[in-house]
C-alpha cells in the first residue's frame, strides 16, 4: 500500500477539484529548469525551501517577496498553500505560468 504525503495529498486534492494548476508545456518541448533552480536557490537562500518542502508555500508569502499573478491567473481558484511541486512545476511552465518570479528575469 503506498501513503501519500501531505504534499502530494495537496496537489491530487487540487487535480481532483479540476483545477488546472500548471498549463502543460507542448509536446516534445523540454522544460527550462534553469528559473526552477533560481527558485529553489531563492528558498534556500531565505531559509524557506524545507519549510515549503513541508507546508507549501503560502501565496500571500509569494506575493511578498515579489512574485506577482500572471493577467488571467484567477488566485482564488488556486489551494493556498502552494504544494512545492506545483511551485516547481510553474517555474518551469515558462511564459505559461501562473505567476511571474522577479528571479527568472
């Protein structure tokens, strides 16, 4: 029997709602990781990354910090917090994401 982890309960919750959290990127497209690693560097640097890694991170954290809603990112549909794969997962969604991260300039 496999458990789930918080996390992961988090994002299948979020896919189960039919929230389409992170636009798919198109096919044979291979994702640039290079704003992910600036992400996760970002939570690093700040102390964050294992909290986030456990709890999510918060929008109202993100927001803070800089990070700001795509035109068209309806933030109310989103579950608060983000699991952290969903935060990668949008880092490396390019000009498809749900936000704009001041790190991947």
């Amino acid at each position: 029997m496999r458990m789930r982890t918080p996390l992961g309960a988090s994002a299948a919750l979020a896919l189960g709602l039919g929230l389409t959290l992170v636009p798919a990127a198109s096919a044979g497209a291979a994702p640039d990781t290079r704003c992910m690693r600036a992400g996760i560097a970002f939570l690093k640097d700040n102390g964050l990354f294992s909290t986030v890694a456990k709890d999510g991170l918060p929008i109202a954290t993100a927001v803070a910090v800089g990070v700001t809603p795509r035109a068209g990112t309806d933030v109310a549909s989103l579950p608060d917090p983000l699991p952290l794969s969903v935060v990668l997962a949008d880092h490396r969604a390019g000009e498809s994401s749900l936000f704009v991260y001041p790190w991947c300039g």
